[in-house]
C-alpha cells in the first residue's frame, strides 16, 4: 500500500519499500530453487544496508532460519551454533555472492547482483496472489525459529553461542516497542549494527512494521548526530550510553525539533548524563533494559525524574525477585519474548526453569512505585568493609565526574584486602588530569568503600563485539 515510500537511505542511494520488497521475494525464489528446505540455516554476516534487508527478509520468506553473525569474525560452518540444521549457504558483503555449502567443500553460487537491486530506477510488480504458493515459508509457525543471534565469541569460535529466537519473540518484541514508542512511522538514523538484538530491533524491524524509514551512516563522529537527525527528520534515536556521554560534553548542539523519543540501552545510564540529555540536550530519554534472551524487561519513561530505576516491565512480562517482591534478589522474567534455548555448536542448553522462568542474573528491588531498581550483577557484586557493593555502582558513580566519559571496573587480588575494585577510566578530551587527581576526587566524593584501590587512565576501553547483554 506505501510502496513509493522511502524505506532505505544512505548518504548516496535511497530505496522504496516496493523495491525492497521485491528484492527480499526475488531473494527467496533464488534460494528455493537452489534447493534450501523449510528450516536450514543462512549465514548472514554483512554491513547493515540493502544486502542485509534483503538477505534478512528474504530467508526468512523462504522458510529459512537466519544464523546473524558481525562481519569481524571470521567463522567456519562447523562452529555456528545451529539448532539442529544444515547450513545451506553464506551471505557475505565482501564475496558478493551466496555460496552453497557441501560435506565435500563449497560449490554453486547465486550472484547477488541477479537478485538484490533495491536501487533500481524502476522495479517491475509481482503478482501477490503467487505469493504464498510460490513461497512456502510463508507457512511458518508462531514457534519456528527465525533468527539465532551469535554472542560471547570472543574466547574461542568453538565457544561461539547462538540465542535462539522465534518469530513470535520477535514480534512481540516489535508490537512492544511500537505501542511503547507511538503508532506513527518510526523514523531512525541507525548506526549500530543490525547483527545484535538492539540493532535488529530498534533500527530495522521497528521502522519496517511502523511503516517508517531507516537513514544508516556507515561512519560518523557522535559531534555529527544532532545535524544528521535534524537533516533527515528523525523521530527515534536509539543509541548506548557511552555514545550520550560524548554528546552532552557538545559545546553547541544542533536544534532537533523532529525528534520525539531518545532511547538508551545497552548498559546502565548515569545519573548525570540522563539529566543532562534532558537539560542540555533537551531530548526526550527514554531507557529500556533487558538482554539479548530476554528482549525489553522494563522501560523507564522518566528517567530524568527517578534516574535510580529502570522503570515498570514491558507489556506481557513478569518478574519475580528474589523470596517476594519488596525484597532485594535475583531477578527472574517470564513472558512471550524470552527466548527458551541456545545453542553452542549442535548442543541445546534450556534457558528456562520448570515454570518458565529465566534467570537474567542480575540482582534488583522494587521501589513503593512497582518501579524495579537494579543493583548489579550477581558476579559483580563484592564486600567490602562488611558492606556488599556492585561494581557496576562503581562505575556509576565515577561517571558523576564531570570530566570521565567512560569506567570499567574489574576485580583484583590484594594481598592485604583480598579481593579489590580496580577501574579504568576514560577522560574527556579537553581534561587535563592524571590518575592521582581522580583519586584524590573519590577521597571526596565517594563514600570510602566506594573507592576503587587502583586507577588507570586510558585511552579508551575496549566493549566485546559478541555481548550478552542489552543494558547490564
């Protein structure tokens, strides 16, 4: 019904939703007649843009089961964490091609040039009413599994882990995010990588079902996103925390009057920054946490108002905490976008408990407002002086510092203390201190058992390409 309608831009091409469209179909036709069977496995390890969208939709027109994996990682068929299919072939950026897999090594191809041309000038119309009998995968069940997002890669391809997640995960996920966000068209500028749950979500499937546009930058310096967003009219941002740090350091900020919502996720936001994307940025924050099995746990739409919380669970989720629910514990979640299962090579690990609940491993509290207050991750958690602290607190409160733009605390061996809180800290690039004046502002500011024993600065702090976590 809206097929003229810009769904794709870069800062070259532009593609209507027709020709996407198209493109995804031509796509599934190609792989059916190449012999792909309802439920094998597409490698898809490209750059975000129209070969991904079309490599994306089209497998999974076909009945296929897409295995997204970052174009970094270099991975043979045997360490993909299959859920118990063959991998018929790999869609990479940089072979321009599709290749077929076969227990004597790789032969036949499908050119993608044959198939993917979402910026043609002109894209002939298929007939719908051909359309379900000529793609069967159209049949797809609510449980099948559609997408099985690799993490955790970083030790080991052998360790390579897959989460799986069905259509209806998916699409639960999405409805969530659209009612939550507005019913109008959602219009992103994306630069995270589609490859991850967060990117999936927010800057392709989201617009895609709002009937929206997706404007992607393949490089950028954070300095250059207010012009960027006010450019194309961008009504959603969706970005980590360590991208508004940087943003609200700006000495001068572009005005960005089309923009409607902001959305952080990722990790934890600090109390400063929210205050001052509302206040220096005068952008609308909005925060989501949950992780890339559970999907959104709980938005806070007022995190500016009570920066301590991550706010009330999403539609159709449930939470259980600890022994009751006034009590601090580990959180638990239960509901219809929680994956089940993962796999790690051909194996099956169950995610879930008896009652279907999963256990997301962080600890956490509700507040008198049913609002949930996280406190860390179970692992994270030490003592120190006789009082239990997170590191990810640590890491908060050195944030307030108006000259670190990034923390990572660890844990270290003391042979007096035993185990300590170490933390490497990012500066501000207009700062001009060493690690001893940030030591002497903890002895200030910072309750003692607050204070890490060892700091570094650097230059900047490494983040794992194959995380687990959305925000956490």
């Amino acid at each position: 019904e809206r097929g003229d309608t810009v769904l794709l831009t870069d800062d070259h091409q532009a593609a209507t939703a027709r020709e996407c469209v198209n493109s995804s179909v031509s796509f599934a036709r190609a792989l059916l007649n190449s012999g792909c069977h309802r439920g094998d496995a597409v490698l898809l390890q490209v750059g975000n843009g129209a070969d991904f969208l079309v490599g994306f939709f089209g497998s999974l027109l076909a009945g296929c089961t897409v295995v997204l994996l970052d174009r970094e990682t270099d991975v043979s068929e045997r360490a993909l964490p299959l859920p118990g299919t063959r991998c018929v072939g790999t869609l990479r950026s940089h072979e321009n091609n599709l290749v077929r897999w076969h227990p004597a090594g790789l032969s036949g191809s499908i050119p993608l040039a044959d198939v993917v041309r979402p910026y043609s000038e002109s894209s002939s119309e298929y007939n719908d009413a051909e359309y379900p009998a000529a793609l069967p995968g159209r049949e797809c069940l609510a449980g099948d599994v559609a997408v099985v997002l690799c993490t955790s890669g970083t030790s080991g391809l052998r360790q390579l882990r897959g989460i799986v997640k069905t259509h209806e995960n998916l699409m639960e996920e999405v409805r969530n995010l659209h009612s939550l966000l507005g019913s109008t068209p959602r219009h992103v500028l994306s630069m995270l990588p589609w490859s991850y749950i967060y990117g999936l979500l927010h800057h392709l499937l989201l617009p895609v079902y709002s009937e929206g546009s997706i404007h992607y930058v393949r490089r950028y310096t954070p300095s250059e996103l207010p012009a960027l967003i006010a450019r194309h009219d961008i009504n959603l941002f969706v970005a980590v925390p360590a991208i508004y740090r940087v943003l609200v350091q700006l000495t001068a900020v572009t005005p960005c009057p089309s923009l409607e919502w902001a959305v952080t996720s990722g990790a934890p936001l600090d109390e400063s920054t929210a205050a001052m994307i509302t206040t220096h940025l005068g952008w609308p924050l909005v925060e989501i946490y949950g992780s890339t099995e559970t999907g959104g746990i709980c938005v806070n739409t007022n995190k500016s108002d009570n920066p301590y919380s991550v706010g009330v669970p999403m539609p159709g989720i449930e939470l259980s905490i600890g022994e009751g629910q006034t009590e601090s514990g580990r959180v638990k979640v239960r509901g219809k976008t929680v994956s089940d299962r993962t796999f790690t090579g051909g194996m099956a690990e169950d995610l879930l408990d008896a009652d279907g609940w999963y256990d997301t491993a962080d600890m956490g509290a509700l507040d008198g407002l049913g609002e949930l207050q996280l406190q860390g991750r179970t692992s994270r958690i030490i003592k120190v002086s006789g009082k239990r602290i997170s590191l990810d607190d640590i890491e908060a409160r050195l944030l307030v510092h108006e000259h670190i733009v990034d923390v990572a605390a660890r844990l270290i061996s003391d042979r007096l203390h035993g185990e300590v809180a170490a933390v490497d800290v990012v500066l501000a690039a207009s700062a001009c201190l060493e690690a001893g004046d940030i030591n002497t502002w903890c002895r200030t500011h910072l309750p003692s058992h607050y204070r890490p024993r060892l700091i570094r600065v650097v230059d900047n702090i490494p983040r794992l390409r194959l995380s687990k976590s959305v925000n956490g």
